[in-house]
C-alpha cells in the first residue's frame, strides 16, 4: 500500500495569556478584572490586620483574665459570683479556705448551702432577688470548715450583662469576728487611756495643792482663831451675865435703896454695859470665821474634785481673782500679781474648778519664771478682754522667756524643763486638754517687750 503523503504544516498558535482569555468574555473588558483582582488584594491585606488585631486582643484578654485572678487569689475578703438562680459560678481563695471546700465543689451548688442558718438564707435570697441596683449591706452566718457559723458582714451587688440585662449576683463578704475582737480591745484600750488621764490629771491636782498647803494652812489658822477668841469671850461674858441675873432674880420686890445701889455696884464691877456692847460684834466675827473656813473648804473639794463637773454659766473674772489669791498665799518668795478687773463682764460656760486650775498653773509657771529675776522684774502681769465671740486671758511674765528649742513641745505629757523633782510635765498638757474641752484654744508665745505669754481664749458665754 503506497505511503499517504504528508499533511501541509500549519502554524500553531501561542497559548493566551490569563487577561486575554478573560478579556474573551462577552462584555468584560480587561481593565474590569484588574479592578476585581486589586479588590481581593485588599480584602486579603484586611483579613491579615485583622487577624493581627484579634491575636493582640486575645493577648490582652489574657492579661486582664490574669490580672482579675491574681486579684481574687489575692483578696482577704470571701467573693462569691451567682447567677439569676442563685447558682455559684466563681468563688476566689479566701471563701475556699474559709469553707474548706475547692472551688470545683462549689461552682454550680446554690449559694444557700454555705449559709448556717434559715434567717441568713430568708435574708440572701431577699438580697438577690431585690431591684435595687446599688446593692445591699446584710449580715449573714456562713458555715466555716468546722461547720460552726461565722458572722460576717455581706454586700449583694446585682450584675449585669448587655443591654442592661440582669445576669446574677456579686457577694463580697468580710468575717466580723476579728473586727469585733479589735472593736472590744480598741474600747479597753481607750478606757484605760481615760482611766490613767483621770489619774494624770488627779496626780496633778495633788501636786498643785502641795504647793498651796503653806498658803491654806495661814488661811485656815486665820478664821479659825476667829472663832476660838470669840467663842472664849462669850464664855466669859457668858458667866458674868449668869451671876449679874442672879442677883437680879435674888433681889426683893420691896429691895431698899441699898440693895438697888449693891446691885448696879455689881452691875458696874461685872461692866455689863460693855459686855452688852460687845456681844453684836463678837456673834459678827465668829460668823466670819466659820464662813471663811467654809468657803475656804469648799474651794478646795471642788479644786481637788476628780469627776467632771457640769459646765455652768460662770464670770471669768471671778474665777482669776481666786486663782490670784490662791496662789500669793502659796508663793515662798514674794511675786507682784499684776491685775486689774476689766469694766466689761468676762461670761464663757464651763467647770469653774477646771478652769481655776488652768490658771493657778499658768500663774505657778509664771510665778516660778520670775523667781530668780531681780526684784524689780519679779512681776506677772494678768489681761482679760472680751468681744462679741471670745474672751481672753493673758499671763504675761518678766522672765528669760521660753528658748525656741522647748516652745513647740511646750504642751506635750512629761515634757518639762524643771530640774527633777521640781515639776511632772503633766500641767500645760492637762490644762491644754481642759481648755479643748471647753471649746477653747490655749497658745504660747514669747513676748517682744517681756519673757513667755500665754493666751487661753474660750467662747464667750451669755452673762450669767
């Protein structure tokens, strides 16, 4: 069989390129895919920084999830998380260890379980269906690991998810057994503080009145010999009318002239005349004297008086006259008390044994400032004034006033610059408490023409 001639060659086409095959679609021209291909580049540019983006938050949701939790683990107060049933969903170390159970055994279990009793459910459930969205402050007794309740002081918070949907509960709690032990040895802490500032202030009170022993002791012998003169005179007095009256009594209706004469003999001889004078005067100063040891008495119980005494209306003045007089009576060295009683009344309310014993200490310190000065500047000068809000007193001295090293730690308890022996450094502390109690404001300062001042200024009080 004779050999088929060969086919003629024909030219075989180049393949088309991606565009040109789809540039041979009916209606589509080139320049639209490549819109199309630059859309999905940046679709895919997005889905990348995108992806980016949710790693980073997830990074961080790690974080804030380790933050919250090293938070809880770290909180002393017991946390316990519920929702709408009242289910436990969380809890944190300090409820585990104070129930002794994991926080697996407690997720899921109603929160009535850790409560000891049926009023503490009543009041959690009471707490946890409220619409209140502030929360609620209850006490609730929890079964501890011993199953023994435990008090402990409660906060239900509601919580809350999107659109303000309500989700559950939040309880903070915190056992108030150690608060009321701190509470009942903070109370005997602060009354033993009271107990030993009364025998603070009393130990000074008996160091003040030590001082004025001399000064009472003269004041007292004065009406008291009053009284013992006057009381021996009327004796006296006393036997010379019984046997003037005698002898009236003795004598006749019909007495002659002669006996009339031997009875005004007597009378003359006996000087009933003068006796009669006498005895108005005598009654006078033995009243005297018994009112002077009276008042004197008085004066001193209420000084030395421990418990607080009511707060009176009282005139200031009055009160600094005394102190003055009592405290010349009990200076060994003579000391010039400057003072002149203002025209104006000096009302405030208060104790008036406190405040004369503030001021029989500021006048002591003044008064023992002075006493190595010469003679011409061993002077205390008193000032009173008043306004319409305060009234003030002024102890001003003649000393070397107070060195700039002891004038902030002036007032402060034991703090004294006398030799030993010679002061407690209880005073100023106990009359700067004292004029604090009565609303007032004691102050020290150096004067610039003399030695130390001080300032006690109290509310000025109706006139009493």
């Amino acid at each position: 069989m004779a050999a088929r001639p060969p086919l003629p060659a024909r030219a075989v086409p180049e393949p088309a390129s991606s565009l040109e095959r789809l540039g041979a679609l009916e209606g589509v021209d080139e320049s639209a895919w490549l819109d199309v291909i630059q859309k999905m580049e940046q679709v895919y540019t997005q889905l990348i920084d995108d992806e980016v983006k949710l790693e980073q938050k997830n990074a961080e949701l790690e974080l804030q999830q380790q933050f919250i939790a090293s938070v809880m683990a770290s909180m002393s107060d017991v946390l316990v998380v519920c929702d709408r049933s009242g289910r436990i969903e969380q809890v944190n170390r300090a409820l585990c260890e104070l129930v002794g159970r994991s926080e697996a055994e407690l997720v899921g279990q109603p929160v009535a379980r850790l409560l000891a009793d049926a009023g503490s459910q009543e009041r959690a459930q009471r707490a946890m269906q409220g619409s209140t969205q502030q929360g609620v402050e209850i006490e609730l007794n929890l079964l501890d690991r011993h199953g023994q309740p435990l008090s402990v002081d409660a906060s239900c918070t509601p919580r809350f998810g999107g659109a303000r949907r309500r989700l559950g509960t939040v309880w903070v709690g915190r056992p108030t057994g150690e608060l009321k032990r701190a509470y009942q040895e903070l109370q005997a802490a602060h009354a033993a503080l009271k107990s030993a500032q009364q025998q603070l202030l009393h130990s000074e009170k008996m160091a003040s009145l030590g001082q004025l022993v001399a000064g009472v002791a003269h004041e007292l012998n004065n009406p008291i010999s009053f009284v013992l003169g006057n009381t021996h005179a009327l004796q006296k007095y006393c036997n010379r009318l019984q046997s003037y009256l005698s002898a009236v009594h003795q004598q006749r209706p019909n007495a002659d002239l002669a006996d009339l004469a031997e009875l005004s003999a007597l009378r003359q001889r006996l000087r009933i005349d003068r006796l009669l004078d006498d005895l108005p005067e005598l009654i006078a100063g033995t009243l005297e004297g018994a009112q002077r040891t009276a008042d004197i008495v008085q004066g001193l119980k209420r000084f030395s008086a421990m418990d607080p005494q009511e707060h009176q209306p009282l005139e200031l003045a009055a009160v600094i006259e005394l102190a003055i007089a009592w405290v010349q009576k009990g200076q060994a060295e003579p000391v010039q008390l400057r003072w002149q009683r203002p025209a104006t009344a000096l009302p405030v309310r208060g104790s008036a044994g406190q405040l004369q014993q503030v001021l029989m200490n500021l006048l002591q310190n003044a008064c023992y400032a002075v006493a190595t000065q010469p003679p011409e500047r061993r002077w205390v000068e008193i000032r009173a004034t008043a306004d319409a809000s305060w009234v003030r007193v002024c102890v001003l001295d003649a000393g070397a006033g107070i060195a700039p090293e002891h004038l902030p730690r002036i007032f402060d308890p034991f703090y004294t610059t006398k030799p030993v022996g010679q002061g407690t450094g209880l005073g100023l502390s106990i009359s700067y408490g004292i004029v604090e109690e009565h609303g007032g404001q004691l102050r020290a300062r150096n004067s610039a023409h003399a030695g130390a001042e001080f300032e006690l200024s109290l509310p000025r009080a109706c006139a009493p």
